[in-house]
C-alpha cells in the first residue's frame, strides 16, 4: 500500500509505497534537511534514486544502501562533479571528475581514491579559485 510513517522521537519520515512492512519506492526525509527519493528493498535504498544531502545531489543506482554501479554526484554550488563508476558508496572503477577550480581528472579510481591511469588537468592559471 502507501503511506506515511515517521521515525521514533520525530527523525524522519518517509513516504510512499510500502510492501509486507519494507519500504519499495518513495520518499525519505532526515530532520538534517537530506533526502533520499527512489527505490528500496528491505529497508536499503536499492535501485535508481536521487539523494541530496548538505551540498551535493547523487543520482544513479544504489545497492543494498551504497551507491553503487554507475551515477553522478555534482555539488549544488559549484561547478565541482563525478559521473562514474562506484562501489560501497565510493568512487571505484573509472569516472571522470571536475573540481570547483574547473581542473579535472579522467581515469581509474580504487575505494573513493585516483589509482591506476588516468589524466589530470590543471585548471588555467588565473582561473582557478
């Protein structure tokens, strides 16, 4: 069915689809202002969905509450972005990324770090921040 249900004490509420008690496609949203719209299974945020949360917004694939396989993740105030590959909810495999100064890199991350090859180019001289 659908429904509302909010957390013990006020922490959140979530809203949306629900089946046999879990949470399927819907809405959540954290006292901190972050949200989480998309699909869920068993509890863990599981499929495609869109978080926001502080300064950045994700969209892309969850697996089993991380972000996972593929997605991009951009800052909501400046130019500063990753569209790539992920696992355990940290950059792994290849992605491309642009920093706030405008400089990017494009090439292999390991557990949320640059390793293996890559490119990274410097932002102009006078233009970075």
């Amino acid at each position: 069915g659908h429904g509302v249900c909010t957390g013990p004490k006020g922490q959140g509420a979530y809203a949306g689809s629900w089946h046999f008690g879990f949470e399927v496609s819907g809405v959540y949203t954290w006292p901190s202002g972050s949200s989480f719209e998309g699909q869920w299974q068993n509890g863990k945020r599981h499929g495609l969905g869109v978080e926001t949360r502080d300064r950045w917004l994700y969209r892309g694939e969850w697996t089993q509450g991380y972000k996972g396989r593929y997605g991009v993740r951009q800052s909501t105030t400046s130019n500063a972005k990753y569209e790539g590959t992920w696992a355990n909810g940290l950059q792994d495999g290849y992605g491309s990324e642009t920093y706030a100064d405008g400089g990017t890199y494009q090439g292999q991350w390991m557990r949320g770090l640059r390793h293996g090859y890559g490119v990274r180019t410097s932002a102009p001289f006078g233009l970075a921040s």
